[in-house]
C-alpha cells in the first residue's frame, strides 16, 4: 500500500509539473474495433456477468485489452485487473504486445505510467489496470480492495484454467465485491475436449448439445474468419490446407477457424467413446446396504470414508462409491489404489471379465476429493472391504483377486498391507510405463471391448486427461497440470493383469431334422439326374 501511495504521488508532481501529460486520443469503441462487428459488441457490453468464447486468433484479447483501457479512461480510480493462467505467459502474450505496444502506445498513454515489475498501469486518472496470473491470487487480492464500483474483472484463458480456481474466483473471491455496474468477464478460446466449466458455461449449442448450464451471462462469440483486422488469415489458411493436404472440414480446422463446437478424438490421452465404451451399471444388493451404513454411521471411527454414490466437488471432479454386479461367469478381477498426493485424489478402481466374453468391465470406483489429507489405514480398509465382497465373486474354481498399489519405493508399506487387511498378495504399481499402458487402455476402448460405468470418477478421467503439450513437444509424456487424472491412474496399474481368457463355445450341433432333409433331398437330386440320363441313353440307341 505504501509504494501506491509514493507512486500516486509521483503521478500527481508530474502532472502538475507537465500539464500535458494526459491521454490525447480519446478510446472510441467504434473507431477500435473499425468494422469487427463482433468485437464492438462485446466492447459495448456492459453487462455485470459477460461470457467470451472464440476461435483462435479471433481478435478476443485485443478486444479484452481495449474494454481495460476504455473503462479506466471513463472512470477516474477504477480497477481494472486481467488474469491469465501464470503471469509470466501473461506478460509475454498480453502486457508488452497487445497492452502496452498496441492499445496504450496507440492511444498515447505515456510509458511512464507502467509498472513493468507489477503488471500495472496508472492512468493520469488514478484508474489502475493490473496483469497477473491465476498462479498468484494472493498477490491480486491486493489490489481488489472491497468494492470494485465501475471496475473490470477478465479471467482469460478459461479453457485451461484449474476448475477449481475457476470457480473459486467466480463464486467466493468476486461476488461480495462486485456492485451493479462491475463488469465480471469470462474469456477464452473453445476447448480441445468437449468438457469443462467454461464450456459449460457458454451458451448451449444444439448441434454438440454443450453449454446452456451458466444462466445469467451476456454470451459473444465468434470466429477467426470474423477478424476483418486480420484480412490474410483466410487466404493463409488455404494456403496451409493445401500444403498439408488437409480439408476444410477437418474438425480441429472448423474449431479453431469457425467456431464450431466439433472435437478430434485425438485431442485427449484416453480414445474413451462413451457410445462404445459406457455402461449403466446393474447395481448390487450389498451396495445399497453400504450407502445406508455410512449415512447412519456419520463420522465413526471404521466406517468406509466417502462411501456415498457419486458427488462433484467444487473443482468439477466427481468423488464417491460406485460398484456393478459382475456378470456370470466373471471370476477374475483386478483393482489397484493410487493414493494420490497431498493435494490429489486418492482411488480405488476395479476391472472384471470371465472366460463368456472378451469385454473387461468396470467395476468398482472408489474416489475421494482432491486433498481429503486420508491415512493409509481409511485407504487400505477399502482395499479389506472390497477383498472380501469381491472373492465372493470369484468363487472357488480358479477365480483371482488381485492388488496393485502405488507406494513408491516403501515395499513396508505393502508389507503391511498384506498382513493386517486379509489380501494374500499386493504388488507394486508399475508406474514407468505411462504411455504403453494408456496405449493398452486405448487398444480395449477402441476395440469397444473396456467397459465403464457411466457417471464414475473412471469416466471423467477418460473424458478429461490430456497430455501437457510442452512436454509432448519434447516427446516426453506427462499429465497436463489443469487436470491430473488419479483415478485414471488406478485403472491403469490395475488393467495391467487383464489377460484374454475368453473360451468360444462350441459350434452348436446339427439339427437332425434339418440334416435328415438335406441328405433326402440330395438322394432325390441324384435319382432324377441318373432317370433323365437314362432315358437320353435309351433315345441315341433307339
């Protein structure tokens, strides 16, 4: 607090010293966005709650810059604040090209005004205007004050912001300090998968039946074909479709250059089709039982942590018990836990299959909220309890329960495991092969032969998970931080004892009847061929 008062005392010495010094372009929203009709709707828009998706390179963040800049030129002591994901993509993509170089040095805005260590610029005046990243909340809190009276709130990047800080700003950070005329915008480009809070936040689109769950936001969107101040992307986009061989359609093109709510299957690590892969789940007897014990046990000292059907928490992940009823025939079962991080989901996930198919299914999801802080002991009672219910299903022909845990390098821990939780053997999840084994879940989900129960942690991880771009540049293979898939990660090490045991049954036995005929039919065939012979024989010698 005290360095903004020394800097608004500079401001002020200045000004007094060089009366000039003031802003000599006036902002006209019509004269920016000259002619980008979607652009100046967006800029004219004063709604309290505002929601911006579009395609790349569509013109959004010069449009996001310019409502800055325009609402700190019209209300004197405003606060306008952008957050990116981290600050310092922030300062590279937005504050040095697109603020200062083109909408501040545009307008005549003095270099003076900017703070370059703070992301901040004071108007002549005393609006401000801050650049941060979601990364350093703490640090933004500053600067909020208690009301933001005719201020400027954007989160950009939406599309790959944690949705847990997603909507922790939007939901408990923001909205005691907003008034009527604060203006709270949402922005980003559509997303590379078809999920997530911001898009569920856009306005509903019939032909991918996504968005329409955010009531009360101002929706603008549109495409990279509508930026008139880009007039060669259209003849540079042809330019690449040719080089490449690729069509128009393509649908990450028809995304990124048209705005169309269409996704690749390659977009995310898991080719989960939840046409070919889903299942509703038949429900076991025992596992409403299990609900019911837990509701009426509270917090008691043994009881099943988070043995309740399937919930959401605040950041979008589901959290809770989900279990099937094998098929007949199914005697081999495999789970692994991933305890997960202190910060992460702890989870137990399970597979089935049996000699009658060649489908292993999903059968048991146990999954906790990020950071639930669980000790081994809650954790491992789940492994005890599904044990004992799922060697029931084995039966005693031969029928496998088998355990993986991921407990990094304490083979203790797994020692103990074995003898005080009943499970005979427990190996250590082989976790260096990431990629062969996503590649293994892909091959059973592509072939439609993996089967997941819908509405489980499991399916959420499949329809989510992504690999980290940067590091995929670099071929290495890790989880994109905005989602880190845990349960997902149980499924794998579990799924590395799949193995085909499937028996075709034997050819079903002819039909005697039907034989019979057969055989009379043919006899008939050959007598009336050797009686027709006959007679052509009895003709050329008579």
């Amino acid at each position: 607090m005290s360095f903004l008062l020394k800097h608004y005392s500079s401001e002020l010495l200045k000004r007094e010293a060089d009366p000039e010094r003031e802003i000599r372009k006036v902002f006209r929203a019509e004269e920016f966005a000259a002619g980008h009709v979607e652009q100046l709707a967006f800029l004219s828009d004063r709604s309290p709650w505002q929601h911006v998706m579009c395609a790349r390179q569509s013109g959004k963040s010069w449009g996001c810059d310019g409502k800055l800049f325009e609402n700190a030129q019209n209300y004197p002591r405003s606060v306008g604040l952008l957050l990116g994901i981290k600050g310092t993509g922030v300062r590279v993509n937005n504050w040095i090209p697109i603020w200062q170089q083109g909408v501040c040095e545009r307008y005549s805005l003095s270099a003076d005004c900017h703070n370059e260590s703070q992301m901040l610029t004071t108007f002549p005046n005393e609006a401000r205007v801050m650049f941060a990243g979601t990364d350093d909340l703490t640090n933004v809190k500053k600067y909020l004050g208690n009301r933001l009276h005719n201020c400027v709130v954007i989160i950009d990047e939406c599309q790959d912001q944690p949705e847990h800080v997603l909507k922790y700003i939007l939901t408990v950070l923001l909205p005691p300090m907003c008034t009527p005329t604060t203006q709270i915008i949402i922005a980003g480009v559509i997303p590379e998968m078809p999920v997530g809070y911001f898009l569920d936040l856009a306005e509903y689109d019939a032909e991918s039946k996504t968005g329409g769950k955010g009531p009360g936001y101002a929706h603008h969107s549109w495409a990279r074909a509508a930026n008139v101040h880009t007039p060669e992307a259209m003849k540079q986009l042809q330019d690449y479709l040719k080089r490449h061989n690729i069509s128009i359609e393509d649908l990450t093109i028809q995304r990124d250059w048209f705005k169309r709510r269409v996704w690749s299957r390659t977009a995310g690590a898991y080719k989960y089709r939840p046409e070919l892969n889903a299942y509703a789940p038949p429900v076991p007897e025992w596992l409403a039982e299990v609900y019911a014990q837990f509701q009426a046990e509270g917090t008691g000292k043994h009881k099943l942590m988070f043995a309740h059907p399937m919930l959401e928490a605040d950041d979008g992940a589901r959290y809770g018990l989900m279990a099937a009823e094998p098929d007949p025939g199914m005697r081999y079962f495999a789970f692994a836990l991933d305890p997960g991080a202190s910060s992460d989901r702890a989870s137990v996930q399970g597979w089935a299959w049996g000699e009658l198919s060649k489908n292993v299914k999903h059968i048991l999801d146990w999954t906790t909220p990020r950071g639930a802080g669980l000790a081994t002991s809650q954790m491992f009672s789940v492994m005890g309890w599904a044990q004992k219910i799922f060697t029931g299903y084995a039966g005693p022909r031969g029928g496998i329960v088998d355990w993986r845990y991921d407990a990094g390098s304490s083979q203790n821990t797994i020692d103990n495991l074995q003898n005080d939780y009943g499970i005979p053997v427990v190996l250590a999840a082989k976790k260096s092969d990431l990629k062969g084994q996503v590649d293994r879940n892909n091959d059973l989900l592509e072939q439609g032969r993996a089967l997941v129960m819908m509405g489980s942690a499991l399916e959420q991880d499949y329809q989510r998970a992504r690999w980290d771009p940067e590091a995929r540049a670099r071929k290495q293979f890790r989880w994109a931080t905005n989602w880190h898939p845990d349960p997902s990660e149980a499924a794998r090490y579990a799924l590395q004892k799949y193995l085909d045991v499937h028996v075709p049954p034997p050819p079903p036995p002819a039909n005697d009847l039907e034989r019979h005929r057969a055989e009379v039919k043919a006899a008939l065939d050959e007598a009336r061929r050797a009686e027709s012979q006959a007679e052509e024989d009895a003709a050329d010698y008579g």
